[in-house]
C-alpha cells in the first residue's frame, strides 16, 4: 500500500530525537562506541474512520474475509482444580470468548496438559471450526465438560496452536493462553518451551494470562514478548470473563493485521537495534525480507486504534563529515501489507545527526529515550526488590531499598498504574518498606505491572496548578545537585535522588 493512498485506515509516524553527537571522542582517547549511537523514538499511531474516497481509484474494493482466526487453550493440568473455582472461571470465560467470536472466524479450543488436546473441533476433519450458531454451542458442550489432570507442558501447548493455524488465510492468528501454573513438566515435553517459541515466532501472536496463586510473571512475559503478545492476569477468577471479553472486542476490531518499520541506513550508518518501548518492552528482529531493497525491516502485529513507540540505535562514524550541519543517517517508512482494507501511509521521515564539539548538546538525551531507560531502572529495582524478599528477613532491608528506589522511579515517571501496584505492596504511603503478609502472587502482579509502560501525558489544558515551592526557582538544567545521603549526582532540576537512597532531595536540602 502506497504512502498518500486513501482509505479508512490512517498510519502515523513521528521521529524524536536529540540530533547533536559528538564529533571528537570522550576524553580525547578513542571513546567508547556508545558516544557515537544516535538514539531515537519512533512514535507511530493507527486510526480507523471514514475517509473520503480517491476519485482516481473509484473502483469499490472486494469485501475482505473472516479477519480472525483464533485458537483458546485452557490450562486443564490438576493444579486447576485447587481450588474448583478456577477450573470454572476458565469454561465461563472461555465460553464468552466463543459467544463473541464473529461469524465466519476459524476457531479451536485446546485442552493443555502433559500435551494439547483439540476438544473441539475434536476429531473433525478440518482443523479449526467456523464460527456459527451450532458450532459455538457444540464448542461450549466441549467447553463445559472439560476436566483437569496431570501436569503444565506449554511448548507443547503453543506447538499444537502453530500446526492448527499454519494453513490458515486469516490475516489476524490470535493464539489466547490461561494458565494458572508454571512450565514444570517442559522438561517431559514432546516439544520444549524454547523449540515452540523458534517455531512459533512470526505465525501468530499470543496474549498469555495467569489465574489463581501460583503462575510465573517472568514466564508469561518471556512467551509473549517472543509473540508479540500482551500478559495479564486477575486478582480474583470472577475478573476473568470480563478481561477476555475486552480482549477479544480488541481482536475484532484490529485495525492493521501488520505493520512493518522500514529502516534505510546512509552508507557507513550501522543499525544497532530496534525494540518497541510502549506499551511495553520488545526486541525486534530483522526480517530477511529481499523486497525492503537497501532497507531493512521490522514486523509488528495485531494493530488496534493505538499508539506505540520504538526505539532506534544507530551508530556511525563522524570522520570526513561535517560539524554543525543536519546530516541524514537513515530514512523511516512504514508499510502494510494488503490486506483488503485501504490505508493512508505516511511519508518517510529521517533519522538525523549533527556533530557538535559542545559536550552539553550532545550530552541531551531525547525524553522518550530518557523515559524509557526509568522504566528500565524501575523494572530492575522490582526485580531486585523480589529476589531481596526471596530470602526473608535476611533481604529485607535490601529490598526495602529496592522498593523506595522503584517507588522514586515511578513518581518520576509519572505513572499512576505502577504507582497504584507499588503502594500495594508498601506497608504504608511514603514508608517505602515492604508490608507484611505479602504472598509470591503479589510480587507476580507487580512484575506484570512494571512491564507495561506509557508515553509521557500530554499538558493539560486549561489553566496552570498553582506551582510548588520546588518550582518557583527554576534550576539551570546543566547545573548538578548532590544527594546529601548518599552522594549522587544529578540535574539540579531533580525532585528525588536517582542513586540508592531514592530520597526526595527538595526535602533533605
């Protein structure tokens, strides 16, 4: 689909960055190779709505197939039935699912164990039902009967998923995990976690969700991440019938099945890497994709009416170039593939570089890299703050320290969701100790948590909050504050101590 086609569907595509790097090394030695990386944010949006029709292409586009295919596993390992109520919760939401699904959409429902076994379509001869009045109630039967023994496999569970939807044309193929457990029986498995995911990388996306007491946050991320999915999990089992309606509401209205970022590098211009940073962290890999020409490109899946950001890192080398200028280090377009749907693609925009000799301009940070490397200190102090408390009152004060450091982020950040998670597992409002009483599901909802992130809040409109003492004397931003505890140094604009105390400075000063 070409840039400037009309349709009823818009793409979106930004580019920020601190353009300035610099010209002569650190130090006046040879540097370090991150001197010379440009980093930059990719911020592209897709929109759905009426568009005026091209006069020049008048001809009415054929109406595209079922978008959807879709394949639901349930955890049915004996772990299920401790207690009953999530086994339940299971069937109800699996069965709301099936009732949403639209007309004409491939399904199947898997029943995971030691193995996946299709309790429906069963032993039909197709792999997958179409979705249809008695094919949904014959699925529900299948649904409603289901049972729970043995153990947890899931690279068996999502290896059975790949051969159901390899042959299907759907441009969308959702794979819709829930289990309540960990991988504990991979090693017993006719295909290993780590061989499914290889496999499986590309054919779908799958969305990973955890019930009860005892599923591993790291597990559901590591399977997503890979499939360009999403984890969740509930509180409570009556949460989630309505979380997999919401989700699969969003599955319909998928807007771009795939979208692909094209990254043409100018000669001596070496692409570094390339990962998604909202809503939440994922490595991309290159394609081997010979159409791209001299680009390189990148898949990303399963576009609703969103926003997400991207990082790009990109190196090159300043020798016989010139200083002070705006020079093009790579081009960025977008692509989708045809799909049956028009889309409105926008023109490619550069990536640039100005060498500079003025160590300050160069030492800017663009904020979206900056965000996202507080979101990376955040998580890692989460991390540490679990393992700490892993070891009882022997890490207890370390991870008292990693939780007012996570805390410290977070209000930096801004975020009220990973705010509202950390304050659950804080004793009380501003003691930055953990609480007592806290069982391992509690730090599993928080790793979930400090995965997701979010881009920075646009100003509010209206007029200004009256400003804060802290903010009657603006700091001169290449100025530096010390932390008075533990003796970090930071811009003298700081609010809260980025070392290992996490303390608010305003106050100690």
């Amino acid at each position: 689909m070409t840039s400037g086609s009309a349709g009823d569907v818009a793409v979106t595509l930004a580019v920020g960055q601190n353009e300035k790097l610099p010209a002569a090394p650190a130090g006046g030695g040879h540097g370090h190779p991150g001197d010379r990386e440009m980093h930059a944010i990719l911020e592209i949006g897709v929109t759905s709505g009426s568009v005026e029709a091209d006069p020049a292409d008048p001809a009415p586009r054929p109406a595209p197939g079922p978008a959807l295919a879709e394949v639901l596993i349930v955890d049915t390992s004996r772990s299920m039935l401790h207690p009953a109520a999530k086994l339940h919760a299971a069937k109800d939401a699996t069965v709301a699912a099936l009732r949403l699904l639209p007309e004409g959409t491939a399904f199947a429902v898997l029943s995971g164990r030691f193995d996946a076994t299709v309790v429906h379509p069963g032993s039909a001869p197709e792999p997958m039902a179409v979705a249809g009045p008695a094919e949904r109630d014959a699925a529900e039967y299948a649904v409603r009967i289901l049972d729970a023994d043995g153990g947890t496999a899931m690279g068996t569970w999502l290896d059975q998923a790949r051969r159901l939807l390899k042959d299907q044309p759907a441009p969308v193929k959702h794979v819709l995990l829930l289990t309540d457990g960990r991988n504990e029986h991979d090693h017993r498995a006719a295909v290993r976690l780590d061989t499914a995911l290889d496999a499986c990388e590309g054919r779908f996306v799958c969305d990973a969700w955890g019930i009860g007491d005892d599923w591993d946050a790291d597990l559901l991320l590591r399977i997503t991440r890979r499939l360009h999915g999403h984890a969740g999990a509930v509180r409570d089992e009556s949460e989630l019938t309505a979380a997999y309606e919401e989700l699969v509401t969003g599955l319909i209205g998928t807007a771009v099945p795939e979208l692909r970022i094209r990254l043409t590098p100018m000669p001596g211009t070496v692409i570094r890497q390339v990962k998604q940073v909202v809503p939440g962290e994922q490595e991309l890999l290159p394609t081997a994709d010979e159409s791209a020409g001299p680009g390189v490109e990148y898949v990303t899946r399963a576009w609703s009416e969103e926003v997400r950001h991207f990082q790009v890192v990109l190196s090159a080398d300043p020798a016989g170039r010139d200083i002070g200028t705006d020079l093009q280090l790579a081009a960025v377009d977008v692509t989708v593939p045809d799909f049956g749907r028009p889309v409105r693609l926008p023109a490619p925009r550069p990536i640039l570089v100005h060498w500079t000799d003025d160590p300050r301009d160069a030492s800017r940070r663009h904020p979206g890299v900056h965000r996202h490397e507080l979101y990376q200190r955040s998580s890692a102090a989460v991390a540490q703050a679990y393992r700490a408390w892993l070891r009882g009152t022997d890490g207890r004060a370390e991870a008292d320290r990693a939780l007012t450091r996570a805390l410290t982020l977070a209000t930096d950040l801004r975020d009220a969701q990973l705010l509202d998670a950390l304050r659950r597992i804080e004793a009380a409002p501003g003691t930055g100790r953990i609480r007592d009483g806290l069982k391992d599901v509690d730090w599993q909802h928080l790793i979930l948590s400090s995965a997701l992130t979010t881009p920075p809040r646009p100003p509010a409109e209206g007029p200004p909050d009256p400003p804060d003492a802290d903010d009657l004397v603006p700091a001169d931003p290449d100025e530096l504050i010390e932390c008075p505890h533990c003796h970090w140094l930071g811009p003298a604009d700081s609010v809260y101590c980025g070392g290992d105390c996490g303390l608010r400075l305003k106050e100690s000063a």
